[in-house]
C-alpha cells in the first residue's frame, strides 16, 4: 500500500472564564474567528493594538460543546482507528485550561463527556452495527511521572515499567496490562481503577496531574474474511493522551531533590517541542525521539504511522497572555508535521489470532476428552455387568455423563444387594464403583472448566448482530451520516475561507496594471498599509521570540549550574571517600546502556585481562564475608561503596539544641550501655558496611566514629564526645574492625 502523508490535525480550544476571573474583572485577550479556525490575541501590555493572530484546522471558543468537538474533530480519527489505523489525540496547554476537560470531561454526564467516552461509545456503537466481523478490544492505562512509568491498571503501582522496542512492531511498553472490554461499562470500569490509582497517596492531585502524562490506550482489532476468502486482521491503536501542564516551570530557587523533579517535568515536554521543531524544520536528520519516555513513546504518533490531533487548549484572561501565546505558537509549529499514517494488517502479535488459536486448542481439548470418556465407558461397560446401552460412536454428552453416573448408582445398588456375595468382596466391589464414579466427576469438573473457558473466551470476542440494525437503527444511522455530512460542508467552507484570505493577500501584490495613476496610488498605498502592519506584527514577534530564548537560556543556565554544583558535590565524594584503585576498578567495568539510559556493571566473568584481585583479597571482620560469598546481587558487586547514611541519634521526639545539657543526656543515655570501640586499621583491606551486615547492636557506635582524610581511624569511646556535636560521615570503614 503507498503511504500517503498528511499533517497532524491541530485545533485550539479556549476554556470560558472563570468565577474567579470575571470576579476579578480580567480582560479577554483571546478572540477566535470559528468560521475561518482563527485566533486572535492580543497583547494586554501593549498600548496601541497588537494583534496577533494564527489560523488552525478549527478553534473552538468557550462556548463550544464537547460534542462539537468530537463529531468534527476527534470521531474521524477513532473512526480510522477502527478500520486499522493507529490514532493519537493529545491535549496540550497550561494547567487549568481544560486538557483534562477535553479528554475526560464529566463522564456521567452526556453533554459534558470528552473524547476518552466518547470515543468508548463510538467504538462499542461501531462494533453492534457491524455483520460478519469479530473484534476484540482492550485497554491500558499508564502514567509517566518524573520519567518513570508507572500501569495503572496493575496491582502493583510501585512497580516501574521500562519502554523496549521490536524491529516489526516498534516501541512498547514491557509488562504493560491490558484488560479485554466487551463493552462501553466495562472500558469505562477500567478508567475508574486506572483514575483511582493515579490518585492514590497523592494528597494534591490537581499538582499532581499537571506534572505527569497520562495515556490512556485503546486496541481495536478487527478480523473480517477477505477477498482471497481468508481471514485478515487490522489492529488499530487509539492513544487518548493528556499532557501534563505546558507552563514553564519555575527552577529557580530549587535545589538537591526539588530541583531534579523540576527538570525531570520538563524534560518529556521539552523533548516533546524538540521533536516537533525537529521533524518541521526539514534540515533536521536526527529526530530526538530518544530524549524522553513519552516521545520515545509516541514516536509512531509524531512523523511516523498514525492520525494525530493535538488539541492546544488556552485561557482567555488577560493574566495568561504569556503562556497562552507560547501555546499557539507551540500548536502553530505542530501543524507543520507530516504522517504517513498506513491500516496495520495481519501483524503478528494481534491478539485476536491467539484468542482463535487458543480458542481452537481449547476447543479440540474438550472434544477429545469427550472421546476418550465415551470409549473408555465403553469399554468398562462390555466388562461389567450393567445391562446399559453401549454407546459407542455417540457424543459425551452433558447428558452421557449423567446417564453414565446413573448406571454406576445402579450397579452399586446391585452390587449391596447381591445377598451371594461376602462382606468383603461386597465392599471391595462398592469401592471399585466408587472410584469410577469419583473420575467421572472429575472428568465432568474438567469438562466444565475447558466448556466455561471456551464461553468466556468468545465471549470476548464480538461481533455485530442483524436484529440490532432494525428500523429505528437505520433511522438514527441516516440521520447521524446527514450531521456528518454537514460537518465535512463546514469544514470545506473553512478551508475555502483560509484560502480566500490568502489570495486576497497575493493578489494585492500581484496586480500590476492599473487603468489611472489615482488607481495606482490607491492600491499603493493601500498595499503600504498592510505592509506597514505586517512589519509591526513582525517586529513584535522578533520581540517576544528574543524574551522567550532569554528565559530559555537562563533556564539552561540555571539547570548547567545547579548539575555542576551536584557533580562537583559527588567528586568531593569520590575523592575523598572512596579509594583511587576502586573508583579506577569500577570505571573500566561501567557500562552505558543506551536502551534504558543506566549505567550498569560488566560482569567479572566478563572481564577477561583485569586483575581481579579485590575479588580475592582476605576479608574478615563481620561483615566482610556475609557482603562477598553467595550473592551475586549487583549491590555487592561494588565491594567497597558505602552504602550506609548518615545516622542522626535515635531521637523522634523534640530537636536537639547542640548547646544543652538535654542533648548530652540523650548522647549519654544512647551509649550507656557500650564499652570501648576497638578498631585495627589495615591499609589494604576494605570491606562494605550495610545496614544488613552491620552487627545491630554496634550500630550507635559507628555513628561516633569519624575518618580523617587519611583513611586512619581514630579510637573512640563511648564516653568521647564528638567534635563538633555531631556525628560525621564514617566514609570507607578499614577493615577490620572489631568489637570490644
Ligand atoms: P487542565 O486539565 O488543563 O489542568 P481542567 O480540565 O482541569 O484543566 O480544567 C480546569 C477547570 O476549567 C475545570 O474546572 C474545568 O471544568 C473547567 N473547564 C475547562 N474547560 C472548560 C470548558 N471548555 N467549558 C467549561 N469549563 C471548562
Ligand atoms: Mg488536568
């Protein structure tokens, strides 16, 4: 099939005003021309009237309808995913303006449902009106959170999922579940689980959701016998995306933990816009769909095979200017994408084929035991002596099985009747009956579980019936494909009202004949005038392109900083805790990974010319032997990095004042019970101290321990006091150490 291209489809939507914004009298500075897909903005700062403004496939102001929204925008593109394409909605915007709105909206109630339900009653109402084709739908749930993805339909939501990729089906995420829906309650029942997780142990959701991803993933395969009188699959795959919040997060001021989170937000939205620059500029040869889990993620949805609309959403007030205007320009970029969007047919991993294929198995399963209980019974019976019907080459039955269980109650019957027969013999015989009739119980139970498999299976599997397409069907169908059709006349008006817009603009340019000199100075100037207010616009624009790459490099400068102050606070480490030889040891055996972006150690066994000496040096001391023998577990592989942290002493109730006597006391009282720490210092031997191989009881020793940066220890008493009133890193412990 030739691989036609299109553009991502991109429309802007301004919320309403808010209470709080006409109550604090902001003024609208969004306007939107809905006939021609126009928005209007303008500068609030600026005295004179700066306008700007951008055209779009459509733009939807704050009094448009959700429905609106999906019939002309959003249903052409589920509609593809039905007949095997893959489709990506996504909302884009600052927090606020109404991404989740757009996506979700109020699902109970039909007027005000987004895309995500809509869709589900599209997909479903698709599904009934259609004959002679199987579908099965399935949907995930997933989160990206400071790039770290997280199932949320998994039971175990502490669990981090990794992105992998297949050369025939590109990127996926590994472990990621999917629940099979055969109806619109049951899609929607995996929603509400996949909602709950997300907003487990999160006591601000409204912060949370503005800083993670969330992909909501619909799989429609559909199977239908094709000309060559096969059967052929296409699997189209809806991702219903709501972004996190576009506005610029502010770093300055954030330091250690808060800072790396305030990177990490931006990191899969900068990437975001860095694709998009990347793949609409046309010099670009590399497009960095790498730099983050979401691109990485939606590659396929960003210049490859898929339908794609984003939806920029805005807010009107005056007070948002900036960051509404940097969304427009963003949705502008975004128009500029190119897809070449291809019907997935028969790939290999459909589900559907394996749901036939096993449902085969399952069913050749059942149908063989059948068999084999009717000749085995067969047999038993021209052994017994039960007068019962052989039938041989008759189906197993539900109903064989019964008229099986009478016939072993008749013969035990007989056989507790049969006076001729001794005690013994007359139980051996009853116990014999027994154990046949307990099989076939067995073998029903069986039977029963394989038929209820088989039922459940296809259950899953569904496919549209003739009765449901009666009269009032048809009715509502022609009337639906009537609005559509209206639809696509509206849009045609829009698209032939862009144009106009911009013939008007060449042709004024274009003429050259004039019949009069007044004619001539007419048209002239007229044509100064809007050039005279295109440069302005111009101006305007170099303007606020100039403060936007301002903030971006003082944002990068900010970022360089605070990473340099982090790597130098880590080679202090380095340096002075950790022993030249082992840092040189574990840097020769650190290896990249580019697939998940971690550094990770080469095996020894690896490792062919290296000394492996510290592998084999004398340990001693508690924990030395426990840290090396028997595991193989990463951790213990770094042989001497102290994994220990530093211990304050073990106080929860009140803060210590270093200067009090309380705080001595509490020293005291914590060590009143230890004796002399002895230590021997050899210079060769190191040895790993972790919390599992720390003797417990020593522990509140250690803390008082202190290295010097000449790896000597001192001794110390339990009695000593420290320093300076506080514990301070032990660093590399010398082996080996002993307890008094
Ligand atoms: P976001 O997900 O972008 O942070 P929300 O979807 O939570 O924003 O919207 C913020 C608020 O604005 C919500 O109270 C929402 O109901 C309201 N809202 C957003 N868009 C619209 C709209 N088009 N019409 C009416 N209310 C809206
Ligand atoms: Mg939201």
């Amino acid at each position: 099939m030739a691989k036609k291209s299109e553009s991502v489809k991109v429309v802007v939507r301004c919320r309403p005003m808010s209470e709080q914004e006409i109550a604090s009298n902001y003024e609208r500075v969004v306007d939107m021309d809905v006939a021609r897909g126009m928005v209007i903005i303008k500068n609030p700062n600026s005295t004179d009237s700066n306008l700007r403004d951008f055209t779009f496939d459509a733009v939807y102001d704050w009094n448009s309808k959700q429905k609106d929204l999906y019939d002309e925008t959003f249903r052409p593109i589920v509609e593809s995913v039905l007949e095997g394409y893959n489709g990506t909605i996504f909302a884009y915007g600052q927090t606020g303006t109404g991404k989740t709105y757009t996506m979700e909206g109020i699902r109970s109630d039909a007027e005000l449902k987004g895309v995500i339900p809509n869709a589900f009653d599209h997909i479903f109402i698709h599904i009934q009106r259609t004959e002679n084709e199987q579908f099965l739908v399935r949907a995930s749930y997933l989160e990206i959170y400071q790039e770290a993805i997280r199932d949320l339909l998994s039971k175990d939501q502490q669990k981090r999922l990794e992105l992998r990729e297949r050369p025939d089906s590109g990127v996926y995420v590994e472990d990621l579940s999917s629940f099979v829906a055969k109806n619109v309650k049951e899609i929607e029942r995996v929603m509400s689980v996949g909602n709950q997780n997300r907003s487990v142990g999160r006591t601000d959701m409204n912060e949370h959701s503005s800083r993670s991803h969330a992909i909501f993933i619909v799989t429609v395969e559909c199977c239908k016998i094709g000309v060559d009188g096969k059967d052929h699959i296409r699997v189209g795959k809806l991702n219903l995306v709501d972004l996190a919040g576009s506005e610029r997060q502010s770093k300055t001021g954030t330091t250690g933990e808060r800072f790396k989170e305030a990177t990490k937000i931006n990191l899969s939205l900068s990437a975001l816009g860095n694709v998009i620059s990347a793949l609409v500029d046309g010099k670009s040869s590399h497009i960095p769909y790498r730099d983050s889990k979401l691109t990485r993620l939606l590659q396929d949805s960003l210049g490859g095979n898929s339908k794609t609309c984003m939806v920029a959403n805005v807010g009107p007030a005056s007070y948002n200017y900036d960051e509404t205007l940097t969304t427009i320009r963003y949705a502008n970029r975004a128009k500029n994408i190119k897809n070449k969007p291809i019907i997935n047919e028969d790939p290999k991993d459909a589900l559907l084929r394996e749901f036939q294929e096993e449902l085969l198995r399952l069913k050749s399963a059942l149908e063989k035991r059948k068999k084999k209980g009717s000749k085995k019974r067969h047999k038993t019976q021209q052994e017994g002596d039960s007068e019962g019907e052989s039938d041989e080459g008759e189906e197993n039955t539900e109903g064989n099985l019964k008229v099986e269980q009478e016939r072993l109650e008749a013969e035990r019957q007989s056989i507790l009747q049969n006076k001729e027969l001794l005690e013994e013999e007359r139980e051996k015989l009853v116990s014999g009956v027994q154990e046949r009739a307990n099989q076939l119980k067995k073998e029903q139970k069986k039977q029963e579980v394989l038929a209820s498999k088989i039922k459940a299976m296809e259950s899953k599997l569904l496919a549209g019936t003739k009765s449901i397409v009666d009269k009032t069907d048809q009715q509502q169908i022609a009337l639906e494909q009537q609005k559509q059709e209206m639809i696509e006349q509206k849009k045609r008006e829009r698209t032939i009202q862009q144009q106009l817009l911009l013939k008007e603009e060449s042709t004024l340019e274009a003429k050259e004949n004039y019949s009069s000199l007044q004619e001539e100075v007419e048209v002239k100037t007229k044509k100064l005038n809007k050039l005279k207010s295109r440069l302005k616009v111009t101006k305007a624009e170099i303007v606020d392109m100039k403060s936007e790459q301002a903030k971006v490099r003082e944002e990068l400068a900010i970022s360089l900083e605070e990473l340099q102050r982090d790597l130098k606070l880590r080679s202090v480490i380095v340096d002075n805790f950790i022993p030249p030889e082992e840092v040189e040891m574990i840097s020769s055996r650190a290896e990249y990974d580019e697939e998940t972006e971690r550094w990770s150690l080469i095996p020894t066994s690896q490792l062919k010319d290296r000394s492996q000496s510290w592998l084999t040096r004398p340990v001693s001391g508690p924990g030395g032997s426990s840290s090396r023998s028997g595991s193989s577990s990463l951790r213990h592989m770094y042989g001497n990095v102290l994994q220990v942290e530093l211990d304050m002493p073990n106080r929860t109730t009140r803060d210590y004042e270093p200067s009090s006597a309380g705080w001595q006391a509490v020293l005291d009282d914590a060590f009143k019970d230890e004796e002399e720490i002895t230590i021997q210092v050899s210079s060769n031997d190191f040895f790993l101290f972790t919390d599992e191989n720390r003797p417990k009881a020593k522990r509140k020793k250690q803390k008082l321990q202190k290295m010097k940066s000449d790896r000597e220890f001192k001794t110390v008493t339990a009695k000593s006091k420290p320093d300076d009133g506080f514990p301070t890193s032990r660093g590399l412990v010398s082996s080996s150490i002993r307890y008094a």
